[in-house]
C-alpha cells in the first residue's frame, strides 16, 4: 500500500466530515498487516479506536465486502461502510445518517469483543458526523469504483445494486407478490371493485384540454366500486390518494402545455400542504383545488394559443422558458437568456417573436406578473418585498406594469382574490 493515499479519500473525509482508514488488503488475515492505518482528513480530537481497532481484525467484515462495499450499522447507533480494492482496504466511518436507513449487516459490541465503551459514550455517539444517505452512497460509489475500468472483469459497482445488498428490507420487499395474490383472491370473494379507470381517463382528458366545466362534472360522478387501500388510517389514505392524484392531474396539465417547473411547483406546494393536514375533509380540499387550478391555468393558455398557428416549439425557445422559469426571481435580460443558451441577443429576440407572437420581454413580464398574483393571493409580503424579489426597479414600476396587464392595482386585486383562509397566512418568514 502506498504512503500517499489517492486524492479521493481526502475527498471522502473532507465532504462526509468523517475517518477515512485505508490499510493493505485484509489485515485480518494476519499478512502484511498495517498496525497503524493511515487515518485520512482532519477530524481533530475525534476516535473511534474502541470500536475502529476491533472492526479492522473482524474476519466477517472482510468476507462480506469482497464482492461489494459493504454497509453496516454498529447496533444501529452509527454506521461505516468497508471497500475491499485490489491494492487496499478502505473504512469510512462513522457517520449516522439524516434519515432511517434499513441495514441488512448489523454488527454488535460483544461480536466485536468491546468489552467497554468510553466514559464519555453518549456525548461521543452525538458527535458522529450527520450526512445524507444519498450523498453517502455516491462518495462510496466514487472510492468503490476509482481503480476499476468497466470491463466484464473489473465492472463498475452501481449505486441501485449497493443500495439493495445493504439497506433494503428483502422480507418486506418479497412480501409484495405474496400479498397481491392474498388481496385479489380475498377482493374476488368479497366482489371488492376499484373505480373505473375510464373515470380517471375522463379527469385527466379534462386537465389537459383545460374543460373545467367538464372537470366538475366528472368529479361529481358517483360509482360503486371504491378506491383502494394506500393507506394504514383514513388520514394517510386520503394524502396518499392526494398525492396519486395531484402527480397524474400535474402531468395532465404539462401535456396540456404548462411548464413543468410551474407544474411542479404547485405539486411540490400542494403536498407539502396536505401532509401538514390533520384531518380528511381539508387534504381533500387542497388535491381538489389543485386539479382545479392545473385545468384553470391550461385553459388560459389554450385561450391564449387559440389564434395563433400551430407551430412545434424550437429547442432554443425551450431552453429560453427553462431559464425563465429557473430565474423569475430578479432581473432578467436578453443577453443573459441569450448567453446561458449559447445564442446571440437579436437572433433570439428575433426567433422567439416569430415562433411564440409575443416579444422575450413582453413573455418576461407576463411570467413576473403570473408569479406575482400568486403571491398577493397567497401571501402577506408587501408589495416594496414583491418588487425587490422579482427584480422591478420600484414598488410604483411594479405597480405600473401590473396595472397595464391586469387592469388593477396591486392593492385591488390582492382585496378581490385572497382566499380569507389565507389572509394572514406569510409564505416566507425569513424576510421579516
């Protein structure tokens, strides 16, 4: 093993803040063993040597990374993950992650021969370094796969193939296809029936064609059959469906023509709402108000393209929205959307008048003013908060602005559609 530890490893300290130990290939035989691992980072006045120094003799550790790292808990306190490479072996650890994490490899103290634990064991333990589990994952897949070339005799690990040797519950995961058979023969004896799934066609032709009058009328349509059981209790049912719901009306209405990041937006929005509900009838209200508002807003963009020829939207024109869309939150100019693109200013100007009838900056201004009436409807910001945050020189420029394309006052048209559930209701704490 070389003295010099590959660049990576210093990566993996520094980013997960944990111990990188790099020693020969498998001290626990007996041979070539490093009685001092070579320790990499700077973690100052941390060890783990109680249980780190017991780990790097346990034969089991060895044998079951061979194949594959290996992640595992010590009791589901705190975890590590073990590469076996040709040359060397890598520990990286301790960490505890920023959620649960199922681990199929759990190592014990009395297994490992700790006969004691530090005096100062409880404040240690909450020491261990915090990280995400994903961000994990790919530093693992990073150290794992460094020295190897993607052949048939060398193959890249994967990060979907780590995960499901170490941290899926296989009992629970096989459970299912034992389940589904047990439920469909208990549904067919009891003459349990879903919904029709003409229904849900009808729902979602409704959202992308942007029919509201046709989107009530098939929600208030009334069948036998019931929905299924997605959840444990009525409340998490009734998010669960939300959830379902909200996801297909969401990809409904991108076909239908809204922009994905503004379709996702109110997903993200609606979801995070209901699972903050602690009863039915209010998480039912919010799916609902978000169907409605996916076929509202769909409608108004058919409105909108209805004299318009048809025309099959320009990659660059594409792009030009995602940048839009990404960067509403200040000013915004031609030769910014132009440069991030990789297009020259006049020409894009030029192409997007041509391909959508309407100037960049006019699109621009129509976009800010879309985002703004959310925020008056829905928030208690004032309008100097609005200006700053959406890049207008001025609360009067915003004002104007606004005026010439709503026909109202900032001030009138936050009185006529704030919701009164919502009149005292700050989407953004942080700015007060």
């Amino acid at each position: 093993m070389s003295n010099n530890p590959d660049y990576s490893l210093f990566y993996a300290s520094s980013e997960l803040h944990t111990l990188v130990r790099v020693t020969d290939n498998n001290p626990a035989s007996g041979e070539n063993v490093v009685t001092a691992p070579m320790s990499v980072g700077s973690i100052i006045d941390f060890s783990d040597s109680f249980v780190s120094t017991p780990l790097l003799k346990y034969q089991d550790m060895y044998d079951l990374s061979r194949k594959h790292p290996l992640i595992f808990t010590i009791e589901g306190m705190f975890s590590y993950c073990a590469i076996t490479r040709d040359e060397d072996f890598v520990l990286v650890g301790p960490v505890r992650f920023d959620t649960t994490v199922y681990h199929r490899h759990i190592f014990t103290m009395k297994a490992l021969e700790v006969d004691e634990l530090p005096e100062n064991f409880d404040y240690w333990s909450r020491s261990v370094p915090l990280c995400s589990f994903d961000f994990f994952i790919s530093t693992i897949l990073l150290l794992a796969n460094e020295h190897r070339d993607g052949s048939s005799d060398a193959p890249f690990f994967d990060k979907t193939a780590i995960i499901v040797k170490n941290c899926v519950d296989q009992l629970t995961a096989k459970s299912v296809p034992h389940a589904l058979t047990m439920t469909s023969f208990n549904r067919a004896e009891d003459g349990f029936v879903h919904n029709p799934y003409n229904h849900e066609v009808r729902e979602c032709h409704c959202v992308e064609t942007g029919d509201i009058e046709g989107l009530k009328k098939v929600l208030n349509e009334d069948f036998t059959g019931r929905l299924g059981k997605v959840g444990f209790d009525p409340l998490r049912q009734e998010i669960n469906i939300g959830i379902v719901t909200i996801t297909i009306a969401s990809r409904a209405a991108i076909r239908g023509g809204l922009h994905y990041e503004q379709a996702f937006y109110i997903s993200d929005i609606s979801i995070q709402k209901m699972e903050q509900c602690h009863d039915v009838a209010t998480v039912r209200q919010i799916y609902r108000n978000a169907e409605y508002q996916y076929c509202s807003l769909v409608h108004e963009l058919k409105e909108q393209s209805a004299a318009a020829p048809a025309n099959i939207e320009n990659k660059n024109i594409s792009r030009c929205k995602d940048y839009i869309s990404a960067h509403l939150h200040g000013k915004i100019t031609v030769s910014e959307i132009a440069s991030a693109i990789g297009l020259e200013a006049n020409y894009l100007s030029a192409l997007f008048r041509k391909q959508e009838h309407i100037t960049l900056k006019t699109y621009i201004l129509k976009e800010k003013i879309r985002l703004i009436k959310n925020l008056l409807a829905y928030s208690q910001y004032s309008y100097i908060k609005i200006a700053t945050y959406l890049g207008f020189s001025s609360q009067s420029h915003l004002c104007r602005e606004f005026k010439k394309e709503t026909g109202m006052t900032p001030k009138e048209y936050r009185e006529r559609y704030t919701p009164e559930d919502f009149a005292n209701d700050s989407l953004d704490m942080s700015w007060d």
